[in-house]
C-alpha cells in the first residue's frame, strides 16, 4: 500500500516538473521586456521567378472549311474526330442546280463560239462590219468567261481536306440549306504542324515573358513530367473582354495523346532576371495580394514592420522584389509576440 501511494506521488511530482517547465518555455514576455528573435542577414541577389498560366492545347493551322457558293448539303464523309488526308473529299453540295447552271454556260459558249465564226467569214468577205464583227469576238469572250465561272463553282461546290490532320467540328448537316462561306467543318494539321499550348497571364508577367523563352506545359490527367516547349508568340493586346493577355507555347513534343482543346497549366521560365531578396516563409507575417509585411531589426535593438512587394511564393521560401533596402537583417522567428517598435534581443543562428 505504501509502495502505491509512493509511486503515485512520484507521478504527480514529475507531471507538476514537465507542466512548469512547458510553461517557462512558452510564456509571454512581460511588456517593456526585450523579446529574444532570431534574424538572418539580408543578401540581395538575382532569380528568375517561373509564371503560371492556364490555357488549352491547339495546333498553328485549325481551318474553317466552307463552300464557295450556297446551296442543299447533299453529302458529309466524315465525323467529327476523323483523320483525313489531303485532297481528300469531305463534302458537296446537291449539285442539280450547278451543273444546270453549267450546262448552260456550255451550250451558250458553243452557240457565241457558232455565231463568232460566221461572223467572221462574213467580215472576210465584206459583208459585216467591223463593229459587227467586234461584237461577235466580245460575246464569245463572255461566253469563255462564263463558262469558266460556272466550272469554277461546280469545283467548290464539294469541300477537300487541304492539310492532313482531324475533323475538329461539324457545324451543318446533310439536307441542310448554307450559304456562301458559312463553315462547314473545321480540321487541323496536328498530323503535320506544330502542337501549341495557349496559355492567359495578368499584364505584369506578360512584361516578363520573351520570344524563345522555356517553359514546361502539365496537362489535366496526364502523370507524366510535363511536355516542354518555348514561347513562340505573345499577343500585342489584351482580350477585349476578359483583359487577360495570352502567350503561345509551342510544344516539342507530337504525342498522339494530344488533342485540341486539353486543358492544362503551363510554367514559363522568363530568361529575365529579377533582382531582390529569398527569405524564408516564417518570416512573412500576412499578405494581400503581392503585398506582405515583415519585421526587420532598426537601430540593432528594435523591431520594425514594414510592407515589401512580393514575387514567386512557393513552401518553403517567399521572393521579394522590393521593400527591404537600406535593411541588414530580416527577423525570421520571435515575430508572434512582436509590435512595431519592440524591443528586441538578437539571437544569430
């Protein structure tokens, strides 16, 4: 019984001990006291900060493919995800009103052509007159002219592929009235031209971002490490509605896994350099935006916040650009019991 009680006691003893002891560790330093933090020397250097931006996968030759003139779809070959060839038909047009219409040409051509020539013997032997006769000559002309016109539409009145690549879309239908330059199908050239990643940034990355410049393109779903590329173009305005300014990263890779319109996230890399600061990211206090505040040691005994301008966070370190000149030492741990204008002691690690 005795050896019981002793033991319990022993327990309660050692449990008072280790709850005193967290207490000195953690208390609160009493006000006017100087508060014990930790800094790290200030040194400014260049980085490259990469830029974030979303976009979709499209390809440097989508063509909207249309009849030249209107008229009854009679025919489409393909649906929308099939390959296609070059040359190869898609679609025509009911062609009984065109081939009408050039049956016409054909039977007007061969009668000014009849007329043209007896005019002429006559002109030889002086019984028409000049003007007769240059009239004759013009009407065959037009008729030429006509003719042609109508073989012409006859040949745009069915659609060919004029790349290899895909059907991307299908806007019309067999049966279906369309006019003149309405689309019909739109393709691509993903067999043969280059894949490209389209990809929004705010105007101040836009700034950042140069012709030629790397970057690494991560597509929803896919596992893989990314697909590489580089900037091919930038836009010279911002989007008329939404404001955002758009880049054009051209991959290097032709992976048959790729289609039109995948959305991804792209990580550019400007050759750019910005100059600042890396601090760790205890030392941020809050942020707004890529505004923050950090604590800076003034007068090497007091504590000084201030507001910086912030670049790249990432989990273990923040950019600053801007805010920390004519600073030494940044405090890095200590800053939860701080205000601005403490009273400090400086503990180097």
């Amino acid at each position: 019984m005795k050896s019981t009680t002793l033991t319990s006691l022993l327990l309660m003893l050692a449990l008072i001990s280790a709850c005193t002891k967290e207490t000195e560790k953690t208390a609160i330093p009493k006000k006017g006291m100087a508060i014990p933090v930790t800094v790290l020397e200030l040194q400014k250097n260049s980085f490259s900060s990469p830029i974030s931006g979303s976009g979709n996968t499209t390809t440097n030759n989508e063509t909207l493919l249309s009849f030249k003139q209107g008229g009854i779809i009679d025919q489409i070959f393909v649906q929308e995800g099939d390959p296609v060839k070059k040359g190869q038909l898609l679609a025509r047009l009911n062609l009984t009103e065109i081939q009408t219409g050039l049956n016409q040409a054909k039977i007007g051509l061969e009668k000014a052509n009849r007329d043209f020539e007896r005019v002429q013997r006559l002109y030889l032997d002086s019984v028409a007159t000049l003007e007769q006769f240059q009239n004759f000559q013009t009407a065959l002309q037009i008729a030429k002219e006509q003719f042609k016109a109508a073989e012409f539409n006859l040949t745009y009145s069915q659609i060919k592929a004029n790349q290899n690549g895909f059907v991307l879309r299908k806007f019309a239908n067999p049966g279906q009235q369309i006019s003149s330059g309405a689309p019909v199908l739109q393709i691509n050239g993903a067999k043969d031209g280059k894949w490209l990643f389209k990809a929004t940034v705010n105007d101040q990355n836009w700034s950042k971002i140069e012709l030629g410049d790397l970057a690494k393109v991560f597509l929803e779903g896919d596992n893989s490490q990314g697909i590489e590329g580089k900037v091919a173009r930038k836009s010279m305005a911002s989007d008329p509605i939404t404001g955002a300014w758009w880049v054009e990263i051209e991959l290097n890779e032709k992976s048959p896994s790729l289609a039109s319109g995948l959305f991804g996230r792209a990580e550019i890399y400007p050759s750019a350099q910005t100059v600042g600061w890396e601090l760790p990211y205890e030392a941020l206090l809050d942020a707004q935006g890529d505004t923050g505040f950090v604590f800076v040691v003034k007068n090497d005994s007091l504590a000084q916040k201030i507001p910086v301008k912030l670049g790249k966070l990432s989990a273990k370190n923040i950019q600053v650009t801007a805010g920390l000149e004519g600073y030494s030492h940044l405090i890095v741990t200590g800053s939860a019991y701080l205000t601005d204008g403490s009273i400090i002691q400086v503990n180097r690690p």
